[in-house]
C-alpha cells in the first residue's frame, strides 16, 4: 500500500466498491458497523476453527456426517475472514479497495467460492442425513467417511471451476470512480452469470433441502411415536 493509499484509508475518503459511504464525520456509524463486522467475522474463525481442530483431533468425532460439518465450518470461517474482515471493515472505514490490483480478483473470487459452497455443502449434508435417518439400512454402505471425503471434493472442484468466470468478469482499473468492477468487456454476460448463479446455489439447494427435511421430519416423528406407544405397552 503506497502512501497516498494509506492516508485515503486513514481519512477514510475512498469511494467505496458495493455500497453508499456514510457522510463523512459519522463515526457512530463507523464505529457500530465496524464493531459488528468484527464480532460475527471473530465468532466464525474461531468457533469453526474449533469445530474442525475437535473433529481432526478426536477419533470418534470422524464420522461421515461430520466430515460434512469440517467442510461446512472451512467455509464458514473463510466468510468471516475474507467477506467480513478484509472486505466489509474496509469499506466502511472508506477503502473497500485497499487490496489494490493485486487482490481485486483474488478477493471477489474468494467471496463467490465461499457463499457458493456454503449451499452446496448444506445441500450435501442435508443428503446425507436423509439417507442416514430414513434409510439406516443402506447408509452402512452408503454413507462411508470415504465416500464422504469423495462427495466433499469433488464438490469443492466443481464450485471452484464454476467461479473461475469471476477471474474474468472482474477487472481493476484506477481510472474509474470504483477500480475493481466489472470488465465492462464481459458486463453483458452478467445476468447469465448471476441466473447460474440463482439455480445452481440457491434453487436447486433448497429445492433439495425443504421437501428433505419434511421428509426427515415425518421419519423422525413417526419413529418416536412408536418407540412412545412401546413403552406405553
């Protein structure tokens, strides 16, 4: 960061990337948004941090479902890290651009692999729970710790493929109000990106989760009205 970077991020006088700056001298604003950004990016370090050092560390903890949660938690944590900290708290500060060319592109591909994958991954064990609850006889076989890890892959390689057409929509260019924006070479493919984008991570996921959780749901009541009418007898 050259000097004339770091006195705009001090004087908090940079235009801002994605959103409105506060008029200057709010610092209320400054200081609660900042606050709050900090606390909800420290809680998903650290709390899914803990998850995935608990779930390597203690043997019994590896089970298929929870190598789900390790893959979940990864992502987690990087959203508070790389959305909250590094993107969020500069920009209300005034210098969402800090980064620089350098960390343009790396930093939104970061962000859309990381809220990508938070569905895909909740899509993946929500699968794997349905099959665990509403058939305990197949998931002996079916839902292995190695198959698991062979799911978790090859879902990251996926997404990670798929994200790779921000490396192209995204371009820094000091000369414009806002520097790191879209290629205005590829801007007229955007709506088809972001209808991709519609189906694959959030339609799809929760067109799989709603009906699958009604029917664990259902599975799981009528399992306990059962073992309740047993013990009644």
């Amino acid at each position: 960061m050259d000097e004339r970077n770091l006195t705009d991020f001090l004087d908090g006088t940079t235009t801002a990337s994605t959103s409105q700056e506060p008029p200057n001298g709010d610092v209320l604003y400054k200081v609660v948004a900042t606050t709050v950004y900090f606390i909800l990016g420290a809680v998903a370090i650290v709390g899914n941090t803990m998850v995935i050092i608990v779930v390597l560390r203690v043997k019994s903890m590896r089970t298929p479902t929870n190598c789900h949660l390790v893959s979940l938690a990864f992502v987690d944590a990087v959203t508070g890290l790389v959305p909250n900290w590094l993107h969020s708290i500069p920009e209300v500060l005034g210098n969402s651009t800090w980064y620089g060319a350098i960390g343009c592109v790396p930093m939104v591909y970061v962000e859309y692999l990381v809220f990508n994958m938070s569905a895909v991954s909740i899509a993946a064990f929500t699968a794997e729970r349905y099959i665990a609850i509403c058939h305990p006889m197949k998931s002996h076989y079916m839902c292995t710790i190695n198959r698991a890890v062979k799911i978790i892959v090859c879902v990251w390689i996926f997404t990670a493929i798929y994200c790779v057409c921000w490396l192209i929509l995204i371009d820094y260019d000091e000369t414009r109000p806002n520097p790191c924006y879209y290629n205005t070479d590829y801007e007229k493919f955007l709506p088809y990106v972001y209808v991709a984008d519609c189906i694959l991570f959030y339609m799809i996921p929760v067109g799989i989760a709603i009906p699958t959780y009604i029917v664990i749901g259902r599975a799981l009541y009528r399992s306990t009205r059962s073992r309740s009418k047993m013990v009644a007898r």
